[in-house]
C-alpha cells in the first residue's frame, strides 16, 4: 500500500509543500534523502540571480502531532502516519527566512528540469482533489445552509453535529471549537481538508449509517485525551533519548576510527634486529 508525506520547507522565503510517495512507511534515512532529492531541484529552479548556488540539505525535522496538537522534532519513521506533514529545516541561512506562517496546499507533481509542468485539473474546492470528497462537502454544506446563502453560523453547525450524535469538541475539530459567527463556503471547504472522516459522517449519519461510531470512541474524552497527550511526550523523549544514544554512538566510533587512522598515518616503527636484546 502506497504511502504518502506532505513535506514542505522554506525556499528564499516562500514556503513549498509537496506530496511524497513511498512504497510503505519510509525510514529516516529514506524520508530524507527523497526529500532533499526534490527540494534540491526546486531550490536550483527557484534561486535568484547572485544567490550562490548550495545544495540543499536537511539539518531537522519536525512532523504535526495529532495528539499534541503541535508541531514536535522528528527523530524516529513510528512518528509518521500517512498523509502527514513534515516540515524540513535546513541550517541557517540568511536567504531563507524560516518565518512561521500558512503551509501551502501539497503539490502532486513536482516541477520538470524538462519545463514548465502541465496545467492541473482546475478544481473548485482548492486543496480537495478527491472529487467524491467535493459531492460530499458540496452536499452537507447545502444540507446545513438552509437559506442557500453561502454561509452557515457556527451555532447551525454545532446544532447540526449534536442531532446525529457527533461530538463537537476541541478534541475533534481543533481551533474550530472556539469560533463564532459565519463559515463561509471556503472556510467550509479548508476545514473539510482537514477533517475530512468528520465530513464522512456527516455525509453518511443522515442516511442512516453509523459505521464509524470507533472513531468518536470514548477513548479520547477529556481526561483520556490528557493520557494520550503525556504518552506522547514520553514517546517522544524517548525517541530523542535514543536518536542521541545512536549519535553518540556514532560519533565515538568515527573518532575512534580517526585516531587509528592518525596513528598509522604519524607513527612507522622500524623492523626489530635479528637478537637484539
């Protein structure tokens, strides 16, 4: 089964962001090297008359934690699921700022030493290339906005979540919890890009089917939500307790070999003389 990674990164100040597809689950060693083969190529493209001409290399890594809820350093692939995003840092440079701001949407096919790429398929819902997702969207969007105006209240919405038993908390829906006001259709189409089995069930529920009740298991209520939070974390120390583990590791052994190679190199001792005493 194929396996697919967001991976952006910052190039002389626009943020780049493409999808990745592997095999299966890459490790460490693969994620990297793929993805500094395409950002190489994209920097080269992208590089400004006068700006010298480096290759691009990956210092660190960090992947969004779905159970923090923020950004955390990657130091193990058990870190990765599919369809995550992964932002690559390379080592400081002043033509690159590295400022936080709005990740664009992943690109699919990355551009071509070859020339310009071919047009994509123009897609009314930015950032949804599923078209089966846009009927679903399209269809529950219009189910909620009863007055066709192109906007829903966040009341409405919450109301409509509560009737077909959907939880409407921060644990499901994020930042979206705490607003008020209207959605707009295309605030409606970036929150379906990022809760896209939330727009499933809300397709599904009202046509009576109720097979994805494990996904609003009670397991990520409040208290347990705070559980997974701190297993995270310690996860998490105990990837970077490991990762430094093996560096350390590495480093002893790079300069044991540097020592040996010293010591041949500085030091020839003469054959001993036939009875010397």
């Amino acid at each position: 089964m194929a396996f697919f990674l967001d991976v952006g990164t910052d190039l002389f100040g626009v943020k780049q962001n493409t999808r990745l597809e592997f095999a299966s689950c890459p490790n460490m060693s693969e994620l990297i090297i793929a993805a500094e083969a395409h950002f190489d190529k994209e920097q080269r493209i992208r590089r400004p008359a006068g700006v010298p001409d480096v290759a691009f290399k990956i210092q660190t890594m960090q992947v969004y934690d779905d159970v923090l809820l923020r950004w955390v350093d990657l130091y193990s692939a058990t870190q990765l699921r599919n369809g995550g995003q992964v932002w690559c840092f390379q080592p400081e440079s002043i033509n690159h700022s590295e400022a936080p701001g709005s990740i664009p949407p992943a690109k699919y096919s990355p551009e071509s030493w070859l020339g310009s790429p071919a047009r994509a398929r123009a897609v009314t819902e930015a950032g949804i290339r599923d078209p089966v997702m846009s009927e679903k969207l399209r269809s529950v969007f219009y189910n909620i906005d009863t007055t066709h105006s192109r906007a829903i209240t966040y009341d409405a919405l919450r109301d409509y979540f509560l009737r077909y038993d959907i939880p409407y908390t921060s644990a499901y829906i994020g930042d979206y919890y705490g607003r008020t006001g209207v959605m707009t259709y295309d605030d409606w189409v970036g929150f379906a890009a990022r809760y896209p089995s939330i727009i499933d069930s809300l397709y599904y529920r009202p046509r009576g089917s109720y097979l994805d009740r494990s996904y609003y298991s009670t397991a990520l209520a409040e208290a347990e939500l705070a559980a997974a939070r701190a297993k995270r974390e310690s996860e998490i120390r105990g990837y970077y307790t490991t990762y430094n583990a093996e560096r350390a590791r590495l480093d002893s052994e790079y300069r044991a070999r540097q020592a040996a190679r010293d010591a041949a190199l500085y030091y020839r001792p003469y054959s001993p003389r036939y009875g010397y005493l």
